[in-house]
C-alpha cells in the first residue's frame, strides 16, 4: 500500500465525513515516512481531544502501522472557522 | 527485508546522537532481571502504570530523548517542574515497545499516563499545555506546575 497525503486526506474525508484535511508530508526528503495533519469534522463534537485523536488512528490504522511518525490536530467546524479568524 | 532497513535508517536519522542504552538514573527497564514474556506484559504495564504518579513511555531517556516528540514531552514536563516520574525507554525492549501500542490502543510512542489513566501522545500533551489542561490535571495529581509559580512571581 503507498500512503501519500492524497490517500490520507480522502480517507479522513470519506470516514470522518472532514470538511477540512490538511496532510503534510513531514519526512525529510517527502518519503511518506511522516505525515502532520489538521481535521476539521462535525464528528468531533461533545469529544474530549483522547477521543477525537482515537477516531483518526482508527480511520487510518492500516497506514499508521507504516508511518512512522504522526501528528495531528482535530478540530470541529465551529473551532476551525475560529482559528481561521484570529 | 527493505521495510526493515528502511524503518532503521529512518530510526537512525531521527536519532540524535550514540544510543544509549542505559537511563540516567541507573534503573534499567530489563536491568531488574526480568525481561518481559509477552503475555505479562499487558498485566506487568497494568502495574507500571499505577506505580508512579506520571508515567511516560518514550523513546530514549528523559536525560538523552531519541526522539523529538519524546524529547517535547520531557520538556514539557519539565516547564511545569514535574521531576519526580517514571520514564520507560521502549528502544531498550521490543516487547515493551509492541506491547504498551497494545495497552493503550494507541499506535504511537510516546505516551503520557496520570495516575493510571493514558492521557496521550504529544500532540495531546502539548495543546493541554497550551489550553492551560495540563495546569488542572496536575493539580489533580497533586502536583503544583511550576508555570503557576512563575505566573505568580512575575506579577
């Protein structure tokens, strides 16, 4: 399986129903071995960070056995459109 | 085969000097004489994490982390003077290392427990110290930040 920003950002799309993805390949020389996200889903809502940051290593369990290293920040909508204004 | 030399060689670039297999302290993960049997694990981390108040799994020691998000948690401890907890270097037992992402269904090292309770990684330990969370969850441990004395002092 070849992970790419593109296969993470569809499948937090499709499975998270994320309106937002942002994914960085942070590895040195872009070999997938790293990636930093930012997830902006409606599903985040009422959930504390644990829960929301156990959602998205569910959703991409497969590709975590691979990836090294992994970052990510979750977000609801209502936080996105905040952080966006500030 | 290529994973393997691939994960290595990405292990030895995140790296940041010698390894060193041996923590600061003198305690030693498999110095005590028991290495771990795969199925005591999950019972013997049941313990380890209970035993201290803050417990962190991470890669490298608190005194040389191998890793920049364990060094972030190190240091971010130490910014709220937390000093008395238990670090675990999972680089120096593979059992340990598989077995804690098992304990915690959490796919990714490092990792934080208060009082027993898995708290996360260091993306979740660094928005708490930035949203003021980890203030309170100290002071649930009965543990005073450090942060809040310097807050104190400078007004």
């Amino acid at each position: 399986m070849e992970i790419t920003c593109d296969h993470i950002r569809e499948k937090l799309t499709q499975k998270l129903g994320a309106v937002h993805v942002d994914v960085e390949d942070t590895s040195s020389n872009r070999c997938a071995a790293s990636f930093k996200v930012l997830v902006v889903s409606s599903e985040f809502e009422g959930k504390p960070l644990l829960q929301r940051h156990r959602l998205v290593n569910m959703c991409l369990a497969e590709e975590l056995k691979e990836i090294h290293a992994f970052e990510q920040k979750t977000l609801t909508p209502e936080q996105w459109e905040k952080q966006k204004s500030q | 085969m290529n994973n393997l030399i691939r994960a290595t060689a990405r292990c030895l670039r995140s790296g940041t000097a010698v390894y060193m297999p041996r923590q600061a302290d003198g305690r030693l993960w498999s110095a005590s004489g028991r290495r771990f049997l795969c199925s005591d694990v999950q019972k013997d981390l049941g313990e380890i994490v209970k035993k201290d108040k803050v417990v962190v799994f991470m890669k490298g020691t608190r005194a040389q982390p191998m890793c920049g998000f364990s060094n972030a948690v190190v240091q971010i401890l130490r910014m709220h003077g937390v000093d008395d907890y238990a670090d675990y270097n999972v680089l120096e037992d593979q059992d340990l290392r598989q077995g804690v992402k098992d304990f915690s269904n959490w796919p990714t090292i490092p990792q934080v427990y208060f009082n027993g309770e898995f708290v996360g990684g260091c993306d979740i330990l660094l928005q708490m110290h930035q949203n003021g969370d980890l203030v309170e969850e100290l002071k649930k441990l009965g543990i005073h930040s450090a942060l809040l004395s310097a807050e104190k002092e400078s007004k």
